[in-house]
C-alpha cells in the first residue's frame, strides 16, 4: 500500500526534484521506503532525505511512498522491460505468494503491450496505477474508485497523484478526481480519458424477496472472503448496527479472527447496542471514548487528512480517524467497513421521502447518482483516513458486482411506502438468515455524525468561537492549507 505520484513538465525541463516535492506532501510517519523513477532507471531510498541526492533528470517521473501492509508487498517503482509501474492497491482474489504489484505488472503489460484498458476492464480490485512510458504515462484506477487518485495541470505541469495536496504543493490549484472505471493517456498536452467500464443504470428486475436476500447473501460471502484471505486478523468499523454487523459475522465465518472496534463520545446511547451486539456476535469490542476536546483536537488533523472543508465529511472522518487510529495501535493494519451499503440497498431517508411520493423513476436516479458518486462522497476520505495510520481499508460492499446486482433490485425489496418505515429490506433479510437477532436486523439506521455525537461537538465548538460549522469548517482548511504551492 502506498501513494503515487506521476508528473510531466511541459517544456521537457526536468520534473525529478519537483516529483520529490509532492512525495513530501505524501509522506507520513509510517512510510517505510520511497522510490522515484525515469523511464530508464529506478531509485528506491529508505527516505525522502536521501531520494533528494539521486541524479534522475527526467522529463517525465514517476514516485512512490510505500508503507507494507503484507508481508510480500514490494517497494516501488518497479522497473519493466518497456515501462516503469507505480501501484497503490489489491487485486482480488488475493495471492499470497506473489505480491499485487507483480500481477499487476504481468496483467498491464502482457506480451510487452500496453493492456491497461483491458486491466480496468477485467480485473477485480481497488487500486490506482500509472504506467511510465518515454514519452507519457498511462493511469487508470478501479471501477469503484475505492483508491484515491487526483489529477489536474498548470502551465508548466501535467501530474497526478493519491492526494489532493501533492499537486497544490507544485502550484496546481484546480484538481479533479480521477473517474473510476477509466484510463487516462498523460502527455505534455494534457490528459486524454477513455471510459473502460463504469457502472450502468440497470432496469429493476421482478424477484422475490428470498431470491434477491439469497442472492446477496453470496455475493456478500464472496466479496468478504476476498478482502480476508491470507490474512491473519482483519478489524471491522463496529457500530452495532445492520452493515457492521453483518460485514463482522462473515469474517468471522472465514475463520480468521476479527476485533471490533467501537468509537463514540462518552455517554453515547449507541455503545450499549453495539455492545450488546459485540456479544452476540461473541467477538472481541474495543470502545475508543472521546469527549469534546478530543473532537477539538482531531479537527484540524482530519481536515488535513480528507483535503475539504466540509462539515459532513468532517463530522464523519473523526470518528473513522479514530477508528483507524485504534487499530493501528493494536497492530492490526487491515479493516473492514460497510460502506457502499446505504447507497446500493436504500439506506438514506431521502430515498425513502422520494418514494412516499411515489416517483419511482426519481428514486432510482437519486440512488443510481449516490451510487456513481460514492467514491467523491465516502470512499476517498476513509481511505486517505486509514492510510495516514497505515491501516488498509477494504470495503466488502463498494464493488462493481455488488453495484450491478443493487441496481436491478426492485424498490419494493429495499423500502415500504410507509412513513418512518425500515429501509434496506433486503439486506435486513439477509442478517434474518445469517441467525442475527430482531435487535440487530430491525435496528433503525442512525448515521455516524449523530450516532458517535460527533456532530454536536462540532457545532458546539464552532459555536463557541462564534461561528457556523461552515465557517469553522472553512477557517480550518485555510489555516491547515495557507501558503501550500506559493
């Protein structure tokens, strides 16, 4: 697991020192080694200080900071016959004996061509890469956009990178998120996308509620069985409630052992349930409690971390911050989470206002929409969450099989037309047939911001400096980001 960088200058000046530049903004305190690479050669150091005395003068760069996550995850780049790859991510189903980069670069150079848009097309995983040619880079990212990757341009460069803040950190100010389920040809022109595949609006299809819950059922098993073999433990985000629970118990049905881990504000109604839950379930419950000084603290770290000023995401990121935090410090450097869930089956009370109004055609556009847009939304800012901690996240329901199946599930099989009735039908059917109890099947949904108190805390902070949480927010990402790229 790692960070990418990948830059061109424009006037065929070199981009090598530049390249090392944005690592710095890539690099955290559990980086293990960074590599940068011309086309020709390759330069892996046990440090950025050390990068700094190579003598690549290139053009066009490639860099990489790795942290290992898995015993056979390789530095990077990696140097092939007719191209140098840098790879942030896993291939499912996973190999134990040949690390992720390997397969990749079989996979993206096959009979020494260039496969990249039948990679997108045809492999499973999350991940992003950049393929380095003479003269342009190849990059491409999963069809999900479970790994983060960014783009954008200025007058003097062309460059990518995992974060946000490598490219303003070389004066680009306009970046836009990579689209998944594409690839991009990167030259001194600029960027060339081409759609490989993306999710499609499917039609609801006519089942039944045991078909569709069976059907699930499977795809749910496989996907966790995926994210889990090889390895020796995993945790789960726990809240307690439907998706995390359902995620915890078909880990713990792969045989591996699996610790949940609780967060929440002291005094927070939603601990009880998720112990409760915990035992039932009979796996292991830590519980992070946190009070408003530890919000206050985690503020400007987390908006650091996810690059935006906004209130939601942030009232979401610290508790997720805290999580990945948590299971860093217990050694355990993969977690699963349940998001995706919402979008795919229903979860929102959006959808369910939509739907007493009895516009069917609008609630499949508004869930198609979250759907596509999940990765902007959610997926992006846990995941550079749990890398700051060198915790690896892996998400059993944001795959490109799940999205397919969810889309083709009728309303009626994800929420009744009755007001302040249960959504996520189906998925409550299949925690029914894994043995769950009422409690955890027919608990009501309670997003994190609310469930955690986080959001509360915000607002009484903001409050106390007299702001809005907008303003708060805004001032924040002003102060964390002020002078970065000038």
């Amino acid at each position: 697991m790692g960070s990418i960088v990948a830059i061109l200058n424009k006037s065929g000046e070199n981009a090598a020192k530049t390249a090392i530049e944005m690592m710095k903004a890539l690099d955290t305190k559990e980086s293990k080694t960074c590599g940068i690479a011309s086309p020709e050669n390759v330069i892996i150091a046990q440090s950025l200080g050390a990068l700094r005395e190579s003598k690549i003068d290139s053009s066009i760069t490639v860099g990489y900071v790795s942290s290992s996550i898995l015993p056979n995850d390789k530095p990077q780049p990696l140097l092939l016959k007719n191209a140098t790859l840098v790879f942030d991510g896993r291939i499912y189903p996973a190999n134990a004996e040949k690390p992720d980069i390997e397969i990749a670069s079989e996979l993206l150079t096959k009979d020494h061509k260039d496969k990249s848009a039948a990679f997108v097309k045809n492999t499973n995983g999350d991940y992003a890469f950049a393929l380095m040619k003479p003269k342009k880079i190849v990059a491409g990212r999963d069809v999900m956009g479970v790994r983060p990757l960014y783009y954008g341009e200025n007058a003097v460069w062309v460059a990518l990178a995992s974060n946000q803040k490598a490219l303003w950190s070389i004066g680009i100010r306009e970046t836009f998120s990579f689209p998944p389920g594409h690839v991009a040809v990167v030259s001194q022109a600029g960027f060339r996308f081409i759609s490989v595949r993306t999710i499609s609006h499917s039609r609801p299809k006519q089942m039944t509620m045991h078909a569709a819950a069976t059907k699930l059922q499977a795809l749910l098993e496989c996907s966790v069985k995926e994210r889990t073999s090889s390895l020796k433990e995993v945790a789960v985000a726990f809240s307690g409630g439907l998706d995390s629970s359902i995620i915890a118990l078909l880990a713990k049905n792969t045989g591996i052992p699996v610790i949940l881990i609780h967060v929440g504000l002291e005094g927070a109604a939603e601990t009880e349930c998720a112990r409760r839950a915990a035992e039932t379930l009979e796996l292991p419950l830590y519980f992070v409690a946190k009070d408003d000084r530890d919000v206050e603290t985690a503020i400007r770290k987390v908006v650091g971390i996810i690059e935006e000023p906004d209130p939601i995401k942030l009232s979401i990121g610290i508790p997720f911050y805290w999580t990945a935090q948590k299971s860093a410090q217990m050694g355990c450097h993969v977690m699963l989470a349940g998001q995706g869930a919402d979008e795919l089956f229903g979860g929102y009370r959006r959808y369910l206002d939509q739907y007493l109004k009895r516009d069917n055609g609008n609630v499949q556009e508004t869930m198609f929409k979250d759907i596509v847009g999940m990765f902007e939304a959610n997926l992006e800012r846990d995941c550079k969450i749990c890398k700051y901690f060198n915790v690896e996240l892996r998400l059993p329901f944001a795959t490109h099989t799940m999205s397919d199946f969810a889309l083709t599930v009728p309303l009626k099989l994800k929420m009744e037309r009755e007001i302040g009735s249960l959504r996520k039908l189906v998925l409550r059917q299949v925690a029914r047939n894994l043995g769950l109890p009422e409690f955890i099947a027919d608990r009501p949904k309670k997003a994190i911001q609310y469930a955690t108190g986080v959001n509360e805390a915000i607002k009484r902070i903001a409050k106390r400096d007299g702001m809005s949480t907008t303003e708060y927010c805004r001032n924040m990402f002003h102060a964390v980001f002020e002078g970065l790229g000038n």
